[in-house]
C-alpha cells in the first residue's frame, strides 16, 4: 500500500511542477511579446523619462553617456524593465492561476481584488513619483549646486536612480494592501495599528529617508503618502476583520445547530 501512495504523491508534485513551469513561462511570454513591442521606441521612452530631469537643468546643460555602450544599453534596460511594469497584471494572474485550486471560496473572493488593488497601487506609486516628486527633487538638487558648476547627469546613473524611486514608490504604495493581509489572517488588529501610530509615523519617515536620496523633500514625499495609506488600510483591514469574524461566528453557529438537529 505504501507504495502506490508514494507514487501517487510524487505524480503530485511532478504535475505541480509542471504546472507552475507552465505558469513562469506564460508569463516570461508576456514580458517578451511586450518587450518586443515597445523595443522600436526604446529612445522615444528614455526621452519621456528624462523629461522631468531636463525641465529642470540650467540653460545650455545636457545630459551625457560615460560609457561607450550606455546610449545603448539604458534605453534598453529601460524597455525591458518597463515591459515588466506592464506585463505585471499577466503575471499577477499567472500566480493567482496557480494558487486558486488551493484556495477556499471566501479566501478566493479576497485574493483576486487584493492583486488587482495591488496592481493599480504599484502604478499609482510610480505614477506620483514621475509627476510629483520628481520635478521638485530634480528641481532641489539643481537649484543646491555650487555656483560655476554645470549638471550634467549619465544617463545611465540617472537610469538606475529613477529604477531606485519607481521601485520605492510603488513598494510603499502596496501598504494598504499588507495592512489589510495582516488583520485578515488575524496577525494583528485595526485597533492594535491604531494604538501604534505614533511608531508608524516614526517608521514610515525612516523607510523614506532610507529609500529616497538624501534630502528631505523626497523623504516627506514618500512618507506622508505612506501614512495616508496606512490610514486606508486600517480602514479597510478593520471591515475585512469584522466580516471574517462574523463568517467565522455564523460557521460556528450553523454547525452547533446542525448537532443539535442531530441529537435524538
């Protein structure tokens, strides 16, 4: 008998396996089909993202390309890594795909808003670090330079610092949705979060200060957006508590009566 139900769980795992071999590369796809579509305007997108940085240069300043392949090599790091941002709602699927069999009925119903709210928020975030911090934080350091000294940015150094920031933001811009997961799976409490507010206000200006340059602008910029969210989350985490409570109180409830029933 032991053995029949070893190979049983081995054809598990293989067809897991396979499953999710399945699901990496449909998603691989995605980026790919992307990639190749956006790849003929690859310098066209780097001069929409160095737009902020240029509005903001002195008069007669230009950016510059250090390496011999950089003018290249940035736009191309730029497509693909943009042809992912973009590709991120296939590849929320695929891994909701995969893991939905596993799921109950009440916690699919969380899950699928919760990566599509997830999506929309890492977008809202770069999107609020490309037309709102950015012009003020290129506008700081080029207004702080010393006198007789001419900017003149890489355009590959400003392409890993803008990465950096879309990053930053649109990690920080998914708080709600950890603060929902958290008082969901009973973790913690809205009303525990609430208590310990004033420690987040501390954490949330520390994270900025760690994730932006170093200059208090861009700092208070991610920090007080993150807060804002918070707030949200704590919100929203605290209905999501009280209707797992009551689901979980009506489950019980109905079972007491069906033993009930089942007396003599």
């Amino acid at each position: 008998m032991t053995a029949p139900i070893q190979m049983t769980e081995a054809s598990g795992i293989i067809s897991h396996l396979i499953e999710l071999r399945s699901r990496i590369l449909k998603a691989l796809l995605a980026v790919l089909v992307v990639f190749l579509c956006l790849f003929y305007f690859a310098q066209d997108l780097y001069q929409y993202l160095a737009m902020p940085l240029i509005a903001t240069m002195p008069e007669g300043a230009t950016m510059i390309a250090t390496a011999v392949a950089s003018p290249f090599l940035a736009p191309f790091k730029l497509t693909l890594v943009l042809s992912f941002f973009v590709a991120i709602p296939v590849v929320l699927y695929q891994i909701w795909a995969f893991i939905a069999p596993g799921l109950y009925k009440n916690e699919k119903r969380l899950v699928a808003p919760l990566l599509a709210s997830s999506t929309l928020l890492f977008y809202a975030g770069m999107a609020f670090a490309y037309y709102v911090v950015f012009p003020l934080v290129f506008l700081f350091f080029n207004s702080v330079a010393p006198e007789g000294v001419l900017v003149s940015t890489d355009i590959s150094s400003y392409l890993d610092f803008v990465l950096k920031m879309f990053f930053a933001f649109g990690v920080a811009f998914e708080i709600p949705i950890a603060v929902i997961l958290l008082c969901w799976t009973g973790v913690t409490t809205a009303e525990s979060l609430s208590k310990k507010r004033p420690y987040i206000i501390i954490a949330a200006f520390v994270v900025g200060m760690l994730l932006t340059p170093p200059d208090v602008i861009s700092q208070t910029l991610l920090a007080v957006p993150m807060l804002i969210l918070f707030e949200i989350g704590v919100v929203i985490g605290g209905l999501y508590s009280r209707k797992s409570k009551e689901s979980n109180d009506d489950t019980a409830s109905a079972s007491e009566e069906s033993q009930e029933d089942a007396k003599p």
